[in-house]
C-alpha cells in the first residue's frame, strides 16, 4: 500500500455500526498498518450484509470471514482499549 492510498483510506474512514470506531490511530501502529486495518474493518462490515447468503450458499467464505473476523478482533484488542471504546 503507497502513502497516499493510506491517507486516502484514513481521510475517508466513517465508523461502521456494530464496529468499534477506529478514528483515532494508536502510536503503537505504523499509517500504512493503521489504513489496512480501516480498510479490513470495511470489507467485514460489507460482508456482514451478506451475511445470509454467505451463510446458505458460500459456507466456506462464510467460515473464512469468521476466522478474519477473530483475527480483526484481537489485533484491535491489542492496539486499543476496547473498554473505551
């Protein structure tokens, strides 16, 4: 990811219902890692409207995306704190 792919993803970042909002950047990671945690928090939210049919039809995915999902959650765990959040 280039520096002004990352500053485009970070300008543009609205907070996704049900998601932790994710506005502030933490010291402890870099813009580029910030931006593709923004960027992995988009899809996951898209993909949570298509949660059903991922379900019926594409179950793999739907496994997939769960397991990404977890992945999501505990680096978001380690980088802020979640109880304020």
């Amino acid at each position: 990811m280039k520096k002004n792919e990352a500053d485009l993803i970070i300008k543009n970042y609205k907070p996704h219902s049900g998601f932790h909002d994710l506005s502030k950047k933490p010291e402890t990671l870099t813009k580029r890692e910030y931006a593709k945690l923004l960027k992995a928090q988009g899809y996951l939210a898209w993909q949570e409207g298509n949660k059903k049919y991922l379900m019926e039809f594409e179950p793999t995915q739907w496994q997939d995306m769960k397991g990404l999902s977890m992945d999501f959650q505990a680096i978001v765990r380690k980088h802020w704190d979640v109880n304020k959040l």
